[in-house]
C-alpha cells in the first residue's frame, strides 16, 4: 500500500467515524457503515504491519552487508584470518551477520513504526 492509497483509506475512514457520529442512521445503515469501517481498519493495519516488516527486512539486509563489508576490509587486513573450507564460510559468515542482521532488522522495524 503506497502512500497515496494510505491516505485515501484513512480519509475514507474518518468519513465514515464522522457518518456515524453526526447523522441519524437506521439500524441498516449503521451497521453497513461500521461494516466497511471495520474492513477499512483492518486494510490500514495491514499495510502498516507489511511496512513494518519490509523497513526490518530492508535493515537486516543493511546491517548484514555492512558486516561482511566491515570484515571484509577492516578485520581480514589486519588479522588476516581466513577459513579454509565452504562450512568453515558458511559458519564465519553466520556467526558475523546474524547479531548485525538482528540489529539492523529492530532499527529498521523502529524506524518504520516512527514513519506512519
């Protein structure tokens, strides 16, 4: 959901809590409002929660290559540690992105809350 669709639901929504508040309704109309209120919510917290979840992917992906990167150039230099076989690799890698992937999915995830 883009920002543009965001802000229609969310006018549309407030539209609807003004219906309800302000105009004298049947029972039929009242209800068929807070219908399309519920399903107006329920379609607003779902782009925030995919907005939330893809700004965490986004920051495990950052915080995994700024790792990798990090080793890369600053730790192999100078210590010149280097594994010898593919599970030696797979290991060293996991064991180094995994805490900087984790950090930079709850940035991301903060971040993203803030945003809305």
């Amino acid at each position: 959901m883009n920002r543009r669709e965001y802000a229609e639901a969310k006018r549309r929504l407030d539209q609807i809590q003004r219906e309800l508040e302000t105009e004298l309704l049947t029972p039929g109309q009242q209800h068929e409002l807070e219908l399309r209120a519920a399903s107006l919510n329920r379609i607003l917290r779902r782009g925030v929660v995919m907005s939330r979840a893809k700004n965490a992917l986004i920051g495990a992906v950052f915080g995994a290559a700024l790792a990798v990167l990090y080793n890369a150039f600053i730790v192999v230099s100078h210590t010149g540690y280097v594994p010898q076989t593919t599970a030696a690799w797979a290991t060293f890698y996991a064991g180094l992105c995994a805490p900087w992937a984790l950090i930079g999915a709850l940035v991301g995830a903060i971040l993203g809350r803030r945003g809305r």
